[in-house]
C-alpha cells in the first residue's frame, strides 16, 4: 500500500519585488522541498492578504506578475505542484467567514501583530486602536483559512509565523468540536521551521529586508544592478594582502548560499590569505550570476508576456478548486447551510445527531468551471455518484429530486458497464451498474 503524501502549503505576500534574500531563505528551498517523493505541494499569491499592507493598486498588480514569474523561473514546476492566486478560489474568503463565527475574539487580541500596534499607538498617546483595520486585526482568520480549505498537513514558516500556525490548529479544533459530529473536517496543521534555510544578510549586515533598504535585487536591473549593489556590502579596513575574518565576513556568508561545500572552503583560504575586498566581491557576483543569470533570461521572458503568467495561474486555480469546492459543499452541509428540502426531510426525520447522521445525503455544489452539479453520499458517507454539469441548478435539483420517486430496476446498462439516470431528455448521472442498488437506497431517503 502506497504511503498517503503530505500536503505542504506556502503563501507567498505580493506586495513588492522578490530579492536575493526571497529566493535562498524561500524560494528555493521550497522549490527543492516540492520535488521530494510523497510531497503535494501548494504554493500561492496571497493577493488579499497584501490588501493588508499595501494600498497601492498597480503596485500589487505589478507584484502579483513579478512574484508569479520568479517562482517559474527559478524552477517551480506548476505541473507536479498547486500554484495559484489566493483571489481566483472564492472558497477561501468564504471559509473564512465562516472561521471567523466560531473564532474568539479575545484570540485575536493576542495577535503580534496587532498587540505591536497598540503598543505604538500607545508610546505615541494616541487610542490603541488607531490605524487598525480589520484585515490586520484579523489576518490570522484568513491565514487559517489558506491553509484549512485545503488540509495541509505542513507549513513551512518563519519563527514570527509560528503564533498564527497556532491560532490555525485553536480555530481548526473549535470548528471540528461544533459540527465535526464526531469527525474532523479540518486536520490541525503542523508547523514546520527550517532551520537550515539560510536568512542573507544585507548590504549592512543586517537582515536582507526592504525595511532596511539593504537589499540585493533578484532579477530587477539585470547584472549591473548585481554589480552596483554587491559593491556596496559594507566590508572591514583591512588591505589587500591582510588575512581576513571569513566568519566575521557577511560578505562569505553570501557566498556561501550559493556555492558548493568545496567553493566555500577555497574561498574562505582566499580571504584569510589575503585576498583583496574588491576580488572577494568580483568572485561573490560571479557565484551568483553563474546561479541566477540563466533564470534571469526566462524571468524577463515570462514579464514580457503576462499571458503566460495568467494561463499558467488559471490552471494552479482550477487544480485547486478541485478541492475546494467539494469541501467548501461538505462544510456547508456541515453547518447547516444545505438545500431546504434537506432541512425538511431532516426535520421530519427528528432532531438527534443519530438520526440526521444515519441517512443518506445530496449536496449540490458549483465546480471549476462555475457550472452546477450534485454528489450523493450514501448513509456511511461513501460517494456513490457525481452529477452531470448543468447551467441551471433549478434544472438539476428538479431532476435530482425526481429519481428518489422513480422505479430504476428496469434500467439496463450501456455497454461500457453503466446505467444513465436520464429523463426528459436530459442524463442527471451515470453510474456503474453494480452500484446501482445503492444508488437506488440513497435515494429512497434523501
């Protein structure tokens, strides 16, 4: 029996342009991480979470094609992974509407992010709440919604993440207690911290950030911009000739991110031999040209043609309401939000947990493609069919209803070994042939 795999999820801010810091301490190791045996990798823009922080619309516009084509170029294969914009799968604000009814307040009032900005509000005397919108205050919501629509079993985070992945599995346990029924719709998603995953520093030896103005561009200005900025590294006063410091050095940090073990230790006996800063900067913008010019080509290729972009996103979107929409059904079903003739029948049927879990259900969905369609689930909760798709869903639950009224042991299978459920004109579902009593006791009772 083959091993189920393990769902990774990473979300991707697109609220400014990738730099050299985003592609060692992210991009690649999560790229890398994607190609290894068991792995179902999802990676996606989170456009609506840089709603958050950034009010300029062409500048997000412009981030979301930048991010989108960074992650192609540097090797992200969209066929084998789940990539996609946060925005194209509605199901997630929806689910996040509905995380948001169960979850405390109170929970959110312990989040970093919003407790610093009341602690600043507060050293400027102004009210606590000041410049606090929702989307900051509740981004944790959505965040758990990101990765609970699609039941991932790891996330990939930085330390200053670990508070939301928490927040994630709090919310994720109090959805399953109020209507799980004894299941769990939701698996508690696992932190995952990589501690080998290299944090660059910057220019000045800090973090590699654009709070710090001290980054070096991925792709952005092509070489010269490589040059101009590895240039800048701020270095020690010692001369060519002088041993230097390769552990004090951030600039033989740098190099070591993008050179072999070999290149490193060759290296690190240039510098404490003498080796001239200049030199040393010359050698570091060739290890990383030698790494990032061949992607730099594709990059510039995929921005010129956005349309590439926007196929290969609408694809990532509709593999991933796949998921989505089946499980946006069952979590409606699940809170109450099902077909009024369902709520009936249910009713009628009594009020104890026992009896409305003992029966067979319908659930309508809307799929991929924005059209209508209906599973049947026997009493178990084994699916013993899927509608075919139809534009009008009064059409399909007017034809749906009527098979639960229909005598179907006269029907014969088709060569291909299934019986088509068709009246009117009009074929509801296809099924296999020795399914078919099942199919016939479901419907007796939906």
């Amino acid at each position: 029996m083959s091993t189920p795999a393990t769902r990774v999820l990473t979300g991707i801010t697109t609220s400014g342009t990738p730099h050299l810091g985003n592609y060692a301490g992210a991009i690649r190791p999560a790229i890398q991480a994607s190609t290894e045996p068991g792995v179902d990798a999802f990676f996606f823009l989170a456009d609506y979470h840089a709603l958050i922080k950034c009010d300029d619309p062409a500048r997000i516009a412009r981030s979301r094609l930048e991010i989108a084509a960074t992650w192609v170029a540097a090797g992200l294969d969209t066929e084998r992974t789940t990539f996609y914009r946060q925005s194209d799968v509605p199901e997630i604000p929806e689910l996040c509407w509905m995380l948001s009814c169960v979850t405390a307040k109170g929970l959110m009032n312990r989040a970093h992010a919003y407790k610093a900005s009341v602690d600043v509000n507060t050293a400027k005397g102004v009210e606590p709440d000041d410049g606090v919108t929702m989307g900051l205050f509740s981004y944790p919501v959505l965040m758990a919604a990101d990765i609970l629509m699609f039941n991932a079993h790891r996330v990939p985070v930085g330390r200053d993440q670990i508070q939301h992945l928490e927040m994630a599995r709090d919310i994720a346990q109090r959805f399953n207690h109020l209507y799980g029924r004894g299941e769990d719709l939701f698996v508690l998603p696992e932190v995952q911290i990589d501690e080998a995953v290299a944090t660059l520093p910057g220019l000045d030896g800090r973090k590699m950030s654009k709070s710090y103005d001290n980054t070096i561009p991925l792709f952005e200005g092509g070489s010269k911009a490589l040059k101009s900025a590895v240039a800048r590294i701020v270095t020690d006063s010692r001369l060519p000739g002088e041993p230097k410091d390769a552990e004090g050095s951030h600039l033989f940090t740098l190099y070591q991110a993008f050179a072999t073990h070999e290149q490193s230790a060759d290296f690190r006996a240039a510098l404490e031999g003498g080796l001239g800063w200049g030199e040393a900067k010359q050698a570091l913008c060739e290890q990383i040209e030698a790494q990032i010019g061949p992607m730099r080509d594709r990059y510039a290729d995929l921005v010129a043609h956005p349309e590439r972009i926007e196929d290969i996103l609408r694809d990532g979107a509709a593999k991933a309401r796949r998921i989505a929409i089946p499980m946006m059904a069952r979590l409606r079903e699940a809170v109450g939000l099902r077909m009024v003739s369902k709520t009936a029948a249910a009713g009628s049927a009594g009020t104890s947990g026992a009896a409305r879990a003992g029966r067979a259900r319908m659930v309508s969905f809307r799929d991929e493609d924005g059209r209508f369609r209906q599973r049947l689930f026997a009493a178990d909760g084994t699916e013993l069919l899927l509608s075919e798709p139809f534009g009008d869903p009064k059409v399909l639950n007017a034809l749906g209803r009527s098979f639960a009224a229909r005598d179907l042991s006269d029907l014969v299978p088709g060569s291909d070994g299934h019986v088509e459920l068709a009246a009117d004109g009009l074929c509801w579902a296809r099924v296999p042939a020795d399914r078919l009593d099942a199919v016939r006791e479901a419907l007796a009772q939906v």
